[in-house]
C-alpha cells in the first residue's frame, strides 16, 4: 500500500431525509462535497451546517456524527484517504479541528476533481494514478481555501523552534510566544489547531524521542541521558520515562541491550 497518501475510496449518495451516519469511529480522512440539499455535521460539541456548495472534512481516527437535513436531505460525493503526508498537506489548507467547512466552492471545478479520483480508487495497478489525483484536489483547495499565513507561520515556526531547542532545558513555551508576539494561550490556540497536541506534549514528544534513542545506545549515565535530552532532573526525567514506558529508563536500556 502507498503510505504517502492512498486514495482509498470515492463515492456518490442522495440521502434520504434525516438520513444519519454516526456517532461512528472514522480510521481514514473524508471529504464531502454537498451536492445539493444540505444537513448537518457534529463533532466534540460543535455543530456544523453545511450546504450545497460546501466541503466538510472529517479527521482520522474520530468519532463523528453527521445527518442529511429533514426537509432538504443533501446528496454528496465523497471521498476517503490516508497516509504520511496528509497532515502536511491539510496545514496548508484553512482546514483545522475547529473550522471543518469550505465556503462555497464551483461545483463543475470540485466534481471534475472529485471524478478523477473515482476512476481510481481500489486499484492497486493506480496507486500513483490515485495519490495525484488527491495531490490535485489538495492544490485547489490550497488555492481555494488557503491556510491564513499568519497563523500557519506561527505554529510551523513553533515546531521548528521546539525542534532547535528540545535539549536545553530553559525551553519554556512562554520564551517562544514573547519571541513570537502572541500569548501562551493564542500560541497554544494556534499549535493545537494545527498539530492537535499542545506545544508542551510535542516539545515532551522530542524529548522522549531523544532519551529513548540514548537509551539504546547505552553508552550513557541516566544522569547524562536526562540532561542530553533536555531534562533540568534526572528524577523527574525518570519518574515521567516511567511513567510512559512502564519501567525505569536503567531496565530500559539494559533490556535494550541484552541479546535477542
């Protein structure tokens, strides 16, 4: 299977009235395209109306319900799709956790899209066929629905800064917000939108990262390893590795060690 992105299904529905879909655990991205009629789609709490003209997107791995109006039922197409390059791709689109709808987009451009893609899916011998026909939807909804830069800017910046700075210890999130100009809580806002974590869990994520690449090379104290991963004590490095992992990071990297 393509795992840079794999078109993995395309399809066409006229609902019926009230016709509903969920709550149900989705293990693949979707893009709807309203056709007609319009309905309503709902996730964590928020309600979304979407219409003719409109795209909503629904995340992997998400549980989420979404219902076909009463008296205007939609009729949508459709399309399901994976792979490692989904999340890059979708940050330069407006597309977040909080903002799941398009405005309207031209339905003769978005169906044109949309058939490229059903002439492909489910066939191995297309698997590039079908990864540029989604790398073409995604272009036009670059162009069409665009990522506000400002925003985008701040949370990659953020990533690259967390990246640069993960092993020392004096990283504070509230160091990256002042040298950025936006608050702790806009920054927060900003990187969850767009990595759904918080920057604290992905600058830990690195430093996990890190410590458990030391720990494999066994070449270090756990004293050592804490403070080349960016942890300020040791303890607390191994009260939080333990915590993750099950055991101490000493068992880890003898367990890491020992001949298979």
């Amino acid at each position: 299977m393509n795992t840079f992105l794999n078109l993995i299904w395309a399809g066409e529905q006229k609902c019926d009235s009230n016709y509903k879909v969920g709550p149900l655990l989705r293990d693949r991205y979707i893009l709807h395209y309203i056709l007609d009629g319009q309905g309503i789609v709902e996730f964590k709490g928020h309600v979304y109306t979407v219409s003719k003209g409109q795209m909503f997107l629904i995340y992997q791995n998400e549980v989420i319900m979404y219902c076909a109006d009463k008296h205007h039922p939609w009729h949508y197409i459709w399309v399901d799709f994976s792979g490692n390059a989904v999340d890059e791709l979708l940050s330069h689109t407006a597309f977040t956790k909080e903002n799941r709808v398009t405005p309207f987009l031209p339905q003769e451009e978005v169906v044109a899209l949309f058939g490229h893609m059903h002439n492909h899916f489910g066939n191995p011998c297309a698997e590039t066929e079908g990864a540029a026909a989604l790398l073409q939807l995604f272009s036009y909804l670059m162009k069409k629905f665009p990522a506000p830069e400002s925003n985008r800017c701040i949370a990659l910046q953020t990533a690259d800064l967390l990246q640069a700075s993960a092993r020392d210890p004096n990283c504070k999130i509230e160091k990256i917000a002042e040298l950025l100009g936006v608050s702790r809580s806009q920054l927060f806002r900003l990187f969850k939108a767009k990595f759904d974590i918080s920057p604290k869990q992905y600058l830990e994520n690195i430093r996990f990262s890190i410590a458990e690449k030391l720990l494999h090379e066994n070449y270090l104290t756990i004293s050592e390893i804490a403070f080349a991963s960016g942890y300020a004590d040791p303890l607390h490095f191994s009260t939080e590795f333990k915590k993750r992992v099950g055991i101490s990071p000493k068992n880890y990297a003898t367990r890491s060690s020992s001949p298979s």
